[in-house]
C-alpha cells in the first residue's frame, strides 16, 4: 500500500477582525478541524494574520473538522491583535471600554492594568467558551477572552451621615448597602 500525500489545495477563509470581515485565501493540506490556528498569507492582498478557525463549511453543511479539499469555506477570527472588553463598574453604573492588544497578552486576575491612563484592577475574566475564572492569580491570553470584569484601582471613601444623633456609617458590601448604627454612649 502506498502513502498518499495529503493535497495542498486553495481555500477560501473569512477573516472576522472586529466589527470587519475580510476575505482571504490560503494553501492548506491535511485535516483542519475548528480551534486550530493557523497562519493567513493572502499573496492577493500581501497581509499575514494569525487567526483561529471558529467553523468549517462543506458543502453547505458545517463541520467540527475536514480534510482540506473537501472544504467549501473556513470562518474564522484573527487572533494575532485583538479587541479586549472591559467593563468597569462605577457602584450602580458600568463603563464599557475597548482596548487593542496582542492576542498572547496575559491579563491576570487581580493585577493592575493601565487603561485610557486610569488604572483598573481585575476582577473576573468571561472566556470564549462561556466560562469564567475569579481564582486570583489565574493568567488568560487576550485571544481567549470574552470581556474582563474590572474595578476602579481606587477605592471610594465610606459615606457617614448623620441621623437623629446618632452617627450612621453606610457601608458598601459586595452586593448589598447596610446600614451600621454606632452608639453615642
């Protein structure tokens, strides 16, 4: 029995780079399967992009894998630069911030990052599979992830206002205001 080579045919490859799509084309062999990652040189356009597959279409039908020839298009994203989501929570309100990085940037939970000039603190980290990590110290590259979940690196001062006499301290909690009554006595 004889080895076959597998053939190294053109495929057509979507290319999601944010809110664009653009599309490419690429020489590929052998079995692509989705989650791969693999290196885009479109000699059309001349541009270079590392890019995850998300989907695989054959004959109208998609595909968790298949042998390259036998695929119709390949959806994908770009991964070498990517848009992080950031929401910042402000007590009731929450920011909404975008920020350009490269895809193996690690953002860890719990560090400090520098963003618009503020700086924020992690909090929690939603990945792309739908999961999410809060264990500090858990480091996650920035083609994986979702959105980070951040809090101003600043605290906010505990209010104190004064009721019939007697002080009150309003104390913020995780997710719940209490009031704490101190005696005069």
């Amino acid at each position: 029995m004889e080895n076959v080579e597998p053939r190294t045919v053109q495929v057509r490859i979507i290319v999601s780079k944010g809110e664009e799509s653009v599309r490419r084309r690429a020489l590929l062999s052998g079995i692509i399967k989705t989650d791969d990652e693999l290196i885009v040189d479109d000699e059309v356009t001349g541009e270079v992009n590392l890019v995850r597959v998300t989907s695989i279409e054959v004959r109208d039908k998609r595909m968790d894998s298949a042998a390259a020839e036998d695929i119709k298009t390949i959806w994908a994203r770009a991964i070498d630069e990517v848009i992080v989501k950031i929401a910042v929570s402000h007590r009731e309100l929450t920011e909404s911030i975008e920020m350009r990085v490269a895809g193996d940037r690690e953002f860890v939970i719990g560090e400090k990052i520098q963003v618009n000039n503020r700086e924020l603190r992690i909090k929690r980290i939603k990945i792309r599979d739908g999961g999410f990590k809060s264990r500090k110290g858990i480091a996650v590259k920035a083609k994986d992830i979702k959105r980070i979940y951040a809090d101003p690196g600043i605290r906010e001062p505990r209010r104190i206002s004064k009721s019939r006499g007697e002080r009150v301290v309003i104390k913020k909690r995780e997710s719940v205001w209490s009031l704490k009554h101190k005696g005069t006595g």
